[in-house]
C-alpha cells in the first residue's frame, strides 16, 4: 500500500509570502523593467531641444540647434504615452529644453494626464513664462513642478544663465505654492566659484516655505569638461553638512527620482541631494528618457539611442511597447562619468537631464 503523502501546512505568514511572489511575477509581466530587475514606472519627455536661457552649465553660448529632426507632434507623443502606460509608467515629467516655449504644452499635458494609467503629470521649467500660463497648465491637469533656479541673488542668477528675471521667477514660484501645486521644488546645479557660498540663503528660503531644494552635482557632458573641472562640487560633501545639522533623511516616495531628501523639524520645506557620482547612484533607476525627435534613451549618458518615430507615425501603440521592452534588456548597470565617459550627451539641454 503506497503511503498517503499529507501536504505540508502553509501558514499565513508563507502564504502572503506565496501570494506576494505571484503578483510580483505578474507585475513584472506588465512592466517595462531589465536584465538587472529595475522596472521603469517613470518618463523623463523632453518635447523640445530648444531653451531661451544660456546657463554656464549647459548651453552657455546659447541655443543651436544640433540636428535637423522636428519635435514630436502631439499626436506622436500621445501614441508613445500610450505605450509606456501599457508597459506600467506611472509618472510623466515634461522637459526640454525650454517645454513652456511649445505653445501646444496645454494639450501635451492634457494627453498625459487623460492616459489611462498615468497618475502624475509633472513640468520641469525655468519659470521665464510661468506666472502668464500657470493656470493654463493646470486645467490642462499638471500635478508637480520644478523650476530651475541656481542663485538667489540677482547678479549671480545673471551670470549663470544670461537672464536678470530673478524676481520674476521667485514670484512665479510663491504662486505656484498659493495656487496648491502639489509639489513644488527646485533644482540647483552646485557650482563652486556661483552658488556654493548660499547654502544658508537656500535655508533660509525654504524656512517658511512647502519648497524642495534639490541640489545637483555638476555632471560632465561633451562640451564641457574644463567647466567641469573648474566648478564640480560634490553633493556629498552637503549630505555630510546636513546631517551634522539636524537634518533626517526621508523614505522616498513611489515612483520618485533619484533624489535623496532630508527635513528638518524646524524648517516647513525639505532639502534634496541628486549625486550622479555616488556609489550604486544607478542601482534604483526607474527612469526611462525619450528624446523631443522620438528617440528612446535607456541612460542620459548612453552612447546610442533607440528611434521610435516610425512606430509613432503609424501610432503602432502595440509594436511600441515591444520594442521598449526588447529594448531596455540592454540597459546596462550603470554609467561611467567617473571614468569621464558622457556617451552622446554633449549638454544637458538635449535631454532635459
């Protein structure tokens, strides 16, 4: 007589276990992720190269254009919102460039928002035309916003990006916090010889304010290693100024970017650090870039790029989205700016960073 086999007692701590695996499995089915197990809920879409500004760091002699591509309608980039809420994208932020210089931004926006799947719809901007159309972009259904501001004085905003709107901007970002933006923040690029010395301006700024700070470190690009050299500070260097000061660093959020944030509880805005040079920088990457000519971008410093236009021009939302995810399997596990290697980034502007 064969003996009975009695099955083993599954408790309920093994079956969430069990239960979280498989929809852990199935998650991954329906999100675009790679060989190393990242999966990429977020898009970086830069809908223009152009910019009205002329920062030291990026395009310091001014805008020119580098190829001859036009900017994605908004049709084609409906198509490719489609396909990355198809593959699990969550978060859309809107780049360039300069995107508020698309007088079509309202109805990109619009398209984002409207697509099934996408929860947040975010601008990254330098604010020149955002007190005119900030109510615009909200009925359009903008959720988040950043706007670069490095300075806050005026002659040293000035030298940074060629622009005395300092004031302008600052007024910008105290209506986008009254209008109830849900997040506002603001990116500034160290720079040692610039801003470097107004560490306590930026505090004192967000004292009384629901504002991030986040701190970039100064990335190499194609164009610019003697500036590099000359004004690269590293963003570890503030990390350790924070915690010696009180400051907490906070759990990231769903679908957040790179950022490491910190509070403090005597401050009402918050301080964030994105360090490209740091160590595993790229072992949480959920972020993909498409380029405003419809190019697909698995690293900001990736040497090639995988063109989507055709597919778009057929609003082939299917054979997009199998092409993304054959494509990101190559993604690698990291860049190489500590080897001094920027791939085909020649200045942040072609990408939106």
């Amino acid at each position: 007589m064969n003996d009975v086999v009695t099955p083993p007692v599954i408790n309920d701590q093994q079956q969430s276990l069990i239960s979280l695996t498989s929809l852990d499995d199935l998650n991954r089915s329906q999100v675009l992720h790679d060989s190393y197990n990242r999966r990429f809920t977020y898009l970086r879409l830069s809908i223009t190269d152009v910019c009205n500004f002329r920062c030291n760091y990026c395009l310091p002699d001014g805008y020119c254009a580098s190829n001859s591509e036009s900017a994605m309608s908004v049709e084609e980039i409906s198509a490719l919102v489609q396909a990355f809420a198809k593959l699990g994208t969550k978060k859309i932020r809107i780049t360039g460039g300069e995107p508020t210089l698309r007088k079509d931004l309202p109805e990109i926006i619009r398209q984002c928002k409207q697509t099934e799947g996408i929860e947040t719809v975010a601008l990254t901007t330098n604010a020149y035309r955002l007190k005119k159309d900030l109510d615009t972009y909200l009925d359009a259904g903008l959720d988040d916003l950043n706007v670069s501001l490095d300075s806050l004085q005026p002659e040293t905003f000035n030298l940074i990006t060629g622009h005395n709107k300092l004031t302008q901007i600052l007024e910008s970002i105290d209506l986008a916090i009254s209008k109830g933006v849900r997040k506002v923040k603001i990116n500034a690029v160290l720079l040692k010889q610039y801003n470097r010395s107004e560490m306590q301006k930026f505090f004192d700024y967000i004292k009384h304010r629901p504002v991030t700070i986040r701190f970039i470190e100064l990335m190499q690009t194609g164009d610019n290693q003697e500036f590099f050299d000359q004004q690269h500070v590293s963003g570890a260097e503030i990390q350790s100024m924070l915690e010696a000061n009180g400051w907490n660093k906070m759990k990231a959020g769903r679908h957040a970017g790179p950022a490491v944030e910190y509070s403090h509880a005597d401050y009402q805005g918050s301080i964030g650090l994105i360090m490209p040079y740091s160590k595993n920088f790229c072992q949480s990457c959920n972020r993909m870039r498409v380029s405003s000519s419809g190019n697909m971008h698995l690293c900001l410093f990736a040497e090639d790029n995988i063109p989507l236009r055709p597919y778009l021009l057929k609003n082939s939302v299917d054979e997009i989205a199998e092409l993304m995810q054959q494509s990101v399997s190559e993604k690698t596990a990291g860049h190489q700016l500590e080897q001094g290697f920027s791939g085909m980034t020649k200045h942040l502007a072609m990408l939106g960073g």
